[in-house]
C-alpha cells in the first residue's frame, strides 16, 4: 500500500504567503467593484432607472466571483441554493457560475500523481493516462491500470489549491464579522452562513472523508438493485495516510445520455429508481449526496444508475431527518398549516415575526401544489416561493433543512427530460412512513 507522510498535510496549512497574497487579490477586486458600483450609481440616480441599476449590479457581482477564483465560485454555487437568503434573481445568476477550468497538463498530472504517492506511481501503475476524464476546480481524475491488471480511477488535487481555498475562506470569515456589524446585515445571519458554507467548500479538500462518504453510500444502497458506487480502492492507496490523492474502481461508459439513447421504457425506470435512491438517502440512511447533476449522476444503457463524487454530502441528525419526513408527509396529504409549524419549529426567526401572516401564506402554497404530478409540479418553482416567503417573514432555515432540497431540485431536471409523469410525492410516501414510524 503506498502511503505518505502526514507531514504533507501540515505543510499545506502552513501558508505565510498564500494568506496575504490572496488579501492583496481579493483586496483589489473588491477596490474595483467598489469603483464600478459607484460608477452604476451615479448614472442611475435617477429613481425610474434603479431597476436597472439593480440587474447592472448582480451582473457586475457574478463577473468579479469568476475573477475572484475557485472558492468564490463554489461559494456562489451554494449560495444561489439558499434563496431563502438572498433574492431569487441573484440566486438565479449565481447558479449560472460553473467551474469552467482546465485539466492540469499531462506532464504536471503524472508529476504530482506521483509526489502524492511518494514517487510509486510506477510501482502500481503500468499505465497512466495523464489526460484527465474528469476535470475541476479543486481537483482532476484520471485513468490507470494497476501491476493487477485493473482499472482504476485516480483523483489529483490540484497543486496548492488547498492552500488558495484555506486563506480565502479565512478572508471570507472576517468580511462576514464585519458585515454582521453593519445595520443592513443585521437581520441576515452572515456569520453563520459564511461558516455554513465555507464549511461545505473546506470538505472537499478532504478526500479520507470523501472515501468515508463513497463507502458509506455504497454499503447504504447496496439493496437497491441497479445503483452502484464506485468502490474506493483502500488497498491500493489509503486516503487517511496519503495527501490529496484517492484511488477509486473505474467505471466504464459514464457518458450523459438522452432519453432517444434509451429504450422507451427506460426513462421511467431509471428516474424511479433514481429517486429509490434519493429517498432512501433522505429518509431512510440520512447521508444525503446535494449534486446530483449530469456529471455526478449517470444513466446506464444496461438500465442501472452509476453515484460518482460524494464531495458535497450532508449528515442529517436524526430530528432534521424526522423534521423532512414530516414536512413530506403534510406535504403529500396537502396539510400547510403542519408544513408552516415544521418550518417554524427548524428555523431561525425574528422578535416580530407575523406567525398568522406566514401561515396562511405556506397553507396556499402547499395546497396549490399538494399531489400534483412531475410534469404540472414545479420543484424549483414550488422551493422559490416556499424560500421566498421565508426570506420576507426572515425565517432562515438551518442548512441541513435546505442542502436536501437542494438534492431534489439538482434532481428535477432528469426527471422531467426522462419521466414528465413521475408522481414523485406519492413515490415517497412509503420513506417517509417508513421514517416517522422509526422516529416514534
């Protein structure tokens, strides 16, 4: 087994450098957003164009976020989720924002595959493909067969990203303590949810815990006929002693498909099964996978579902996970004013909080949208006025409450292209009985 150092883990938190380079960075950025908005300003004083100036503003916020590098944009990415935050049309623009960055080159791939293994890359490959299959911010996959004769597939964290994403993140912290100083930004929990999130970036430099999560879903559906995670190859590489680098079974064939690739009847079966394994996580094991996306989520020919990635995973305790069986339940029987309580009950909300006001605004929305099947139920519709009515009452919902959501709504795309007439609320019914019966 090759292993490392764990002093390699102690070099990468100590960055006298990074820190003051990245305020520099990040200092400027900000100097000429500041320049730029007082720009805007003056030439929409005037009161008819302030909305104008508001879109010129959400535009000039996304485009300093892709300047400002890797952990601004995962940083947006889960922010644009947390529309019970910030407005739907800032959360909109900031879910546009992907992590459109390079392969490392092949020769730097193979050099740091090799450093993180303690120069025995050669030892357990026979071969090495340095050109990436998978491609982003924070780290790289690539293609390998081992002395053994299999094939795997080896995650490379990038060179000193964790460093970057460390000293922007402390950068982040201490903005956030400032702005929860100000009055505009009193009412909003900045603090916390700076820490939230950064929380949820900082995870996926952690590849032991990524191997936990990939190990945990496997074992958890492994009853599900027809889902499959890849295995982590431990005895190959042990990411608990080995720096930035997992090996992992390689799986063939992971290409995005339609559902013309598919035979007619495939469509409705693998989102159904898709959502076996969704609800399952949610109600059942309470180890949820949040991206579920195209590139996380694949579609086999053989009728079967491949989970890859388990870097953005939540860990529901057991009251939140008995809290979203409940709120699913009312949900289904078209009861808004148990789906209000639940709401209240896992929130955060203020001294003049208007209870009857929020109520009956949750009741018509729930029984506007109670039973209705896929193709007439909006998921990302029904959560923007959910959260919207949240953002306006400031009842802000604690993460573990949101981040499954999140997994629904990553999620309702591939339902409506392969399956328009998936009952996905009655489909979950069984779960949650399931769950509120082990919660009794």
């Amino acid at each position: 087994m090759a292993t490392q150092q764990n002093s390699a883990s102690r070099r990468s938190r100590r960055s006298p450098v990074v820190l003051p380079a990245r305020a520099i960075r990040v200092g400027w950025l900000l100097a000429a957003t500041a320049t730029r908005v007082a720009v805007l300003w003056l030439a929409t004083r005037p009161a008819r164009h302030r909305a104008r100036f508001a879109g010129k503003m959400i535009d000039l916020a996304v485009r300093q976020i892709n300047r400002g590098g890797p952990t601004f944009i995962k940083m947006a990415q889960l922010l644009s989720t947390r529309v019970d935050l910030l407005p739907s049309a800032l959360c909109a623009k900031l879910a546009t924002l992907h992590d459109n960055v390079p392969a490392m080159r092949p020769k730097v791939a193979r050099r740091l595959a090799d450093k993180r293994l303690g120069g025995a890359l050669d030892e357990l490959c026979t071969e090495f493909d340095s050109d990436a299959v998978a491609s982003g911010s924070i780290a790289c996959v690539y293609r390998a067969t081992l002395r053994d004769g299999s094939t795997v597939a080896i995650k490379v964290r990038r060179a000193r990203v964790d460093r970057v994403l460390r000293a922007d993140l402390a950068l982040m912290r201490t903005v956030s303590r400032m702005m929860a100083l100000l009055p505009a930004f009193r009412s909003l929990p900045v603090r916390e949810m700076v820490d939230q999130l950064g929380g949820a970036i900082g995870a996926q430099l952690d590849f032991a815990r990524e191997a936990d999560a990939l190990r945990a879903l496997a074992d958890n559906l492994r009853e599900l006929p027809g889902v499959h995670v890849p295995a982590v190859r431990t005895d190959v590489v042990d990411p608990n002693h080995t720096e930035g680098i997992l090996v992992m079974e390689f799986v063939p064939g992971l290409i995005r498909r339609s559902p013309a690739d598919l035979p007619p009847a495939a469509g409705p079966a693998l989102v159904s099964l898709c959502l076996d394994a969704v609800y399952q996580m949610l109600f059942q094991d309470g180890l949820v996978h949040n991206d579920l996306h195209p590139g996380n989520l694949y579609f086999m020919a053989d009728g079967s579902i491949v989970i890859v990635d388990a870097g953005f995973v939540t860990r529901l305790s057991a009251g939140a996970k008995r809290s979203f069986a409940e709120f699913f339940y009312a949900m289904a029987l078209g009861d808004g004013e148990r789906c209000a309580e639940i709401l209240i009950e896992t929130g955060k909300r203020p001294d003049s909080f208007a209870v009857r006001s929020f109520r009956k605004e949750i009741s018509e929305l729930v029984r506007a949208n109670s039973g209705a099947r896929s193709k007439d139920f909006n998921l990302l519709q029904f959560s923007a006025t959910l959260f919207d009515i949240q953002r306006r009452h400031q009842l802000y919902a604690e993460p573990e409450f949101v981040f499954p959501i999140l997994s629904l709504l990553v999620l309702e795309g591939a339902i409506k292209e392969f399956a328009p007439d998936t009952d996905f609320q009655s489909k979950a019914v069984p779960y949650v009985l399931a769950a509120l019966a082990d919660a009794a």
